[in-house]
C-alpha cells in the first residue's frame, strides 16, 4: 500500500521535472521547483514508514526550511532583474 | 496502521497528483501557483496529519504535527514571493485575462 | 517581559521538534532560545500583552476551524477547474480594501486568502490587497471585497486589534 503511494509521489516529482524541462518563462521552471520540494516532504514521510527509519521526519522538515530560502531567493532574483526569454 | 491514516495518504496523495495535472495543463504561471499552492500544500499537510494518527503523541507525531504549520507558512509566502516576483519581472498575464487593477502601480 | 514572552515561546517551540527530555537537550535548548531572544526580541513582538489573553486563543480555534474547512473546499474548487476537460477559468487581478490595521493581521489575511478558492495575494499597499482570482465571478467591488475577505475580517480583527 505505502509502496504504490511512494510510486506516485515519485512519478508526479517527474511530472515535476517535465515542466522544468518544457516551461516557456523562468518563473514556470521555479513553480515547478517548488513544487518539487512539497513534494520532497511527503517522499520523506512515506520513506519513514515504509523503512522504519523515522530519523526522516527531520529529514522533513530540514527540506521544507531549505526549499523555503531557495525560493524565497530566486523571486528576490526574479523582482530585481528583467528576463527575457 | 489504522484505516483512518490510509484514508488520509490516498487523500494527500490524490490531492499532489490533481496539483502536479493542474501544473501541467493550466496556461500560465499564475495558474499554474494557483493550483500547485493549494492543492499540493493541503495533499502534503494531509500525509503529515495521516503521520500523527498512526502514531500518536510520539516524538515523530509531534515532530509531523509541528510541520504542519511550518509548511503552511512558508509555501504561501514562498508562493506570494513567486507570483510577485514574476509579474515584477514582466511576465505577461494570460490572453484572456479579464481584468487586471495591479497594472497602474506598475509604472 | 516581552523578552520573556519570546524566551517561552521559543524553548516550547524546540523541546516540541527535539521531544526528548534529557539534561544536555534542554541546556542546548535554553541557550539557542537566549541567542534568538537577544537578536529578535526588538524587532518582533511589538505587543506582547494579547498573549497572556485567554479570550483572544478561543477566537483563533474558531478561526482555525473556519479556515480548514476553507481550505478543503478550496481544494476541490481548483481539483474541479484542473480536471474538467474545458477547463472553466477565468483569471483576473482585483484590488480589495481591507480595513485591518496592525502588520501581523495583515500578514495572516494574505496568508489566508492565499489558501481559499482560487485567490493569491499578489502584493499589499499600505491596505489595499492585489489579489489574482482563477475564476473572476464579477465586477462589482462590493461584491468580491465580501466574497473574498468577509469571512476572515471580522475573526482577525477580535484575534490580532
């Protein structure tokens, strides 16, 4: 049961990775980074319970801090500069 | 295991996969933070809360309650930053866009 | 005492992510509270006085439960747009007044509107909020100002003023 969940999650991460490859604008690839780090913490959580390693919870919630301050990052890069692509 | 954090990881599960269709088909990247935000953030929220039924006021439910709110907060500012930071960045806004009142502090 | 306040918080906020009991844990945990306390303690926390207010916590888990229940039904609103094949939406920014006044009950509107049915906060000018909408339902200010911010104004303005 977790296994299948676990598999979805990480085929929708690729779902993920596609829009990285194909956005039109800089800003679509970021959506989609963030996205992916969501998603991150929910991989974490299937992990956990499917090793019994429950050390990834804190895994967890380390990634959601980091894919917070990368985000935050890029749209201070997005506000400040033109793009035109 | 109990039944009721099963139904809470389909849930959650479902509710990334209708985030990562939506990311894919909507037509713009306001759209597409739309559905990825909302739908993405709940289906996560909802696989900690799963975490916390199965196992209790443990040091790991604890830990899963407390992230929670974390991940609330910081995907909607996360979010609110991106919308931001790509109209400021002059991304156009999709063709059939009805109104748009944020134009004339742009200028 | 505002330090005080700080100090509480943020030791209850580390013994909750560590959750274990021993000496040398809550040592570290004193002095990481004492180091974010004397960084933070002016610049967060201008009043510290609504925390030690029972009423103001009862209005927050009403708030809380409002919000979830928000929050399911945007869900299936934008679950609905995703998956239609003709896609239905219609998407717009629109400018809404609010009539709060303290920064961190601002902070928690835009947070909110950003969970419910197909609305982003965009940006916020003094207080006016730049809202883009999937699904603008019409034209009338009065009309989405209520749509949109009704529910959540009056509850913030008993929690946060």
């Amino acid at each position: 049961m977790i296994d299948i969940l676990l598999y979805i999650l990480m085929g929708l991460s690729f779902l993920c990775f596609l829009r990285v490859i194909m956005g039109p604008s800089v800003a679509d690839r970021m959506v989609a980074i963030d996205i992916f780090g969501i998603l991150v913490v929910g991989i974490c959580v299937f992990l956990a319970i499917k090793t019994q390693r429950l050390f990834l919870i804190d895994v967890a919630i380390a990634w959601i801090l980091i894919s917070f301050i990368g985000t935050i990052t890029l749209a201070k890069y997005l506000t400040r500069k033109k793009l035109d692509e | 295991m109990n039944s009721i954090s099963i139904i809470l990881y389909i849930v959650g599960a479902a509710f990334d996969l209708f985030g990562c269709l939506g990311l894919l088909r909507l037509p713009d990247v306001y759209n597409r933070l739309q559905s990825a935000t909302k739908s993405v953030t709940l289906g996560t929220c909802s696989i900690l809360l799963g975490l916390f039924i199965q196992y209790g006021f443990s040091a790991t439910g604890i830990k899963a309650l407390i992230a929670i709110p974390l991940l609330f907060f910081t995907s909607t500012v996360a979010a609110h930053a991106l919308i931001r930071g790509s109209y400021k960045a002059g991304i156009d806004l999709w063709d059939k866009t009805v109104v748009d009142h944020y134009k004339e502090q742009n200028k | 005492m505002k330090q005080i306040t700080l100090f509480i918080i943020m030791f209850l906020l580390w013994m909750g992510f560590s959750f274990s009991l021993e000496v040398a844990n809550i040592i570290a945990g004193i002095f990481a509270a004492l180091l974010t306390t004397i960084i933070f303690s002016n610049r967060f926390l201008t009043s510290w006085q609504k925390f030690y207010n029972p009423l103001r916590y009862f209005w927050l888990i009403i708030y809380i439960v409002i919000f979830v229940w928000e929050c399911i039904k945007a869900n299936f609103d934008v679950a609905y747009r995703v998956l239609s094949p003709k896609m239905p939406i219609k998407p717009g920014i629109v400018k809404v007044h609010s009539s709060l006044k303290t920064d961190i009950a601002r902070v928690i509107l835009a947070n909110s509107i950003t969970m419910t049915p197909g609305t982003i906060t965009v940006d916020i000018i003094d207080s006016d909020l730049y809202i883009h909408w999937i699904y603008v339902k019409s034209d009338d200010p009065e009309y989405y100002t209520k749509k949109i911010i009704g529910r959540f104004e009056t509850l913030l303005k008993r929690i946060f003023e």
